[in-house]
C-alpha cells in the first residue's frame, strides 16, 4: 500500500488497497482531494421535490397556484421549551394522506370542533415550523401559550387544513422528472421509477407531462382522473460549467464590462423574483389575447370596439356561452351579442346580471298620459312610421317617444 504522499500503489504489494479510502484518496492525489470528491459526487445525486397539487382534466395541465385542502387525522398540542427561556404550545397535526411541502408554509385550520381554548389553539391561521419526512406531520409554534390537549376524533370530523399556495416556481420545459410512486391518471399510469419530460411549462404555476423530450417530438400525457397524492422528483446535477458560470470572467473592456454581480447571489436572486412577480401582477391587469382578463374596474371606451375571433369559437349561436368564446361578459351574458346588450327577455320583463347598463329599447305596454300631449290611441304604432320624437327622461335616463299625428 502507499506510505508516503504521492507514493502510489506498490507493485510488490501486488497492489493491496488501503481499506481507508480517505488516506488512499490523500496518498493519491494530497490531502482533500476525498472532501472534493464527495462534493462533486453528492452534486451528481441532489433532487428536490414538488408535491401534487391539483390537475385540469380539460387541459391536461399539474397547476400549483391553488390551495391545497386535506382532512385531518389527528391534533395534539404540548409545552414547548425554547432556549431554556421562554415556553410557548406546539401543536402537531397529521393528515389522512401526506403532504411533502416545506416548513414556513401558511396553513389554515378550521372546523376543529373542540371548546375552551382548544377551539382557538386548533382553529385559525398558522405558519408551519417543521415538516415530516414527506410530509408525514406538521407543526406550529404559538408563543407565550401554554396547552396541552389532545383533539378527540369525533371533534375531527369535518376539520380541513388548506396549505395556502406560494410556489415561486415550477419545473421548466424538457426538465426530467420522476413520481414518488406509482399513481393512475385513468387510462394511463405513472409508474415510479420511470422518467417523464415537462413539458408546456410556464416556469411559474403549471406544466403538461410528456413522455419523450422536445427533440424527440412531445406526446402529452393525458390525464383522465385526479391521481391520490404523490411527489414530482427532479435530478438537480449540478455540473462543472455551473460552477463556472459563478466565476468572475476577466474583463478588458472596464469601462464597458466593469460590472460583474454588482449585487450578493442572494440579492440577485431576491431582485429577479421581485421582477418576475411585478411582471406577473401586472400581466394580469391587462387585457391579453391569450387568455381571460377578469377585473371589477370602470371600463370606459370613446370609439369602436372590435372582438376578434381568430380561433372561430363563434361559428354557432351555442358557442357563444362557451368558455373559450371571445368577447366582453356582463355577469353570464356575453356583452355586444345582441342590440340590447346584456338584456334577456322574461314575458314581458327585460332582465340583466349587470349594475349599471343603458336600454336600446323602451315599451310601454299599457297607455300613459304625457302632459301637453292629447291621447289620441292606445294601439302600438309602427316605429319606422313615425314623424315625431318626443325626448322625455325617466331616472336620469333620455328616452325618445316616437309619435306620428
């Protein structure tokens, strides 16, 4: 074996290996050279995790912006001791199935039908401490409240915690994933352990499965029923070049190039995520062309509008009500398809879902009297036969009588 740094396996020793691998990584390449290599080889086997959320049967899209509401199973609470100094409750909760989120998580307890102050210890906003493995159990911390009690399961019957949604990110296209265990999407099944390609990723919410890469050419994933819970896992590989990229390159032009993270990583970071969410709040705001835009602002326009169709969703009267059909809505009635606008015809009663609209058409289906003006007949008179319009105002509203003599 090698005795002496840089030695080397000895020939005569017909190449017996030290049993130590730290010292025969040291004689081999100095002392170290073991810690680097660990490094570089746990890098190689890092993964991180993404709990199931919910799933669009019509689209086929994994969305992680909605909240995530489960059943609770059991609900403890006992004296916690922080640093010898002060003492507060922790409150332990599991639910019927696990889920793998991180500690930090907004969490909110209802329907726990306990009295006393246990209905307040166990119902109401909280923010997680800790985390099982996989998302096993959850805990709380509440300072300066001292309680011990155990949630009886009948008073557990309709509790629910919702995990309130703040994914910051999503996996992105051509990411490779793995699932925590097999699970049915109905006619298909995931199987654990087999490799699945992300795919019509938005890098923020939500993304498609696919079974093979983009070079190869995606073939979606279609999911025909909500699987039970389970976890996406990614290799994370962190390779040399990724190293590399935190290298300060050399600079010739200062003047020009002189700049190289102005700011921390982490500060960078932080500023990044503060512009993509910016970005995406005000997306939201606008009015795109590739998705809805909901919003409770006046709306004022001075000109004409013009609903474009591209997708020919309006081919057909039935298509109007349909979700993808283009165009302004006014409670459920899609505003501009008829002249009346948001309008709908009861018997002889005009209704609308909409606070403020103006009417095309008035009818009077009775007589009235106007002052000034002789009643000379009560039958309806044909509206393009008239000679005369009388302006009258009827809740702040001008209307116009047609009238012939």
């Amino acid at each position: 074996m090698p005795v002496k740094q840089n030695q080397g396996f000895r020939r005569d020793l017909n190449f017996e290996e030290n049993t130590n691998d730290v010292l025969s990584l040291s004689n081999l390449g100095g002392v170290g050279v073991a810690g680097d290599l660990r490094v570089i080889q746990n890098n190689l086997r890092n993964t991180s995790y993404l709990a199931f959320n919910s799933v669009s049967l019509i689209t086929d899209e994994f969305s992680f912006s909605t909240d995530k509401i489960l059943d609770v199973n059991s609900i403890s609470s006992v004296i916690y001791e922080d640093n010898d100094t002060s003492k507060s409750s922790l409150v332990t909760v599991t639910t019927t199935v696990p889920y793998n989120t991180y500690p930090g998580e907004a969490i909110v307890l209802e329907n726990v039908t306990t009295t006393g102050t246990g209905s307040t210890i166990f119902n109401g906003n909280f923010a997680t401490q800790t985390v099982g493995s996989g998302g096993t159990f959850f805990t709380y911390k509440l300072d300066n409240v001292l309680f011990t009690d155990n949630a009886e399961s009948g008073e557990l019957t309709n509790a629910k915690i919702t995990f309130k949604s703040n994914i910051q990110f999503v996996y992105t296209d051509d990411d490779v994933v793995t699932v925590s265990q097999s699970v049915s999407v109905g006619s298909t099944t995931l199987n654990a352990g087999t490799e699945y390609f992300i795919c019509n990723s938005d890098s923020e919410s939500k993304f498609k499965l696919s079974f093979f890469d983009s070079t190869v050419g995606i073939s979606t994933i279609n999911i025909t029923s909500t699987p039970p819970q389970f976890d996406f896992i990614r290799k994370e590989f962190v390779h040399q070049q990724n190293i590399l990229n935190f290298t300060e390159p050399d600079v010739q032009d200062n003047e020009e190039f002189g700049s190289y993270l102005s700011d921390s990583i982490n500060d960078t970071f932080d500023s990044t995520q503060a512009n993509v969410e910016n970005a995406g709040y005000f997306v939201e705001k606008k009015y795109k062309g590739t998705d809805n835009t909901t919003t409770d602002e006046d709306i004022k326009f001075e000109g004409t509008i013009n609903l474009f169709d591209p997708g020919q969703f309006n081919t057909t009267n039935s298509a109007l009500s349909g979700e993808q059909s283009p165009g302004i809505f006014i409670g459920n009635t899609r505003a501009f398809s008829t002249d009346n606008n948001p309008w709908s015809i009861d018997g002889l009663d005009l209704k609308t879902d909409s606070a403020e609209v103006t009417i095309g058409e008035l009818l009077f289906a009775n007589n009235i009297t106007i002052t000034g003006v002789n009643q000379t007949s009560g039958s309806e008179v044909d509206v393009e036969s008239f000679t005369h319009k009388v302006p009258v105002i009827i809740n702040g509203e001008t209307y116009y009588l047609l009238m012939t003599p």
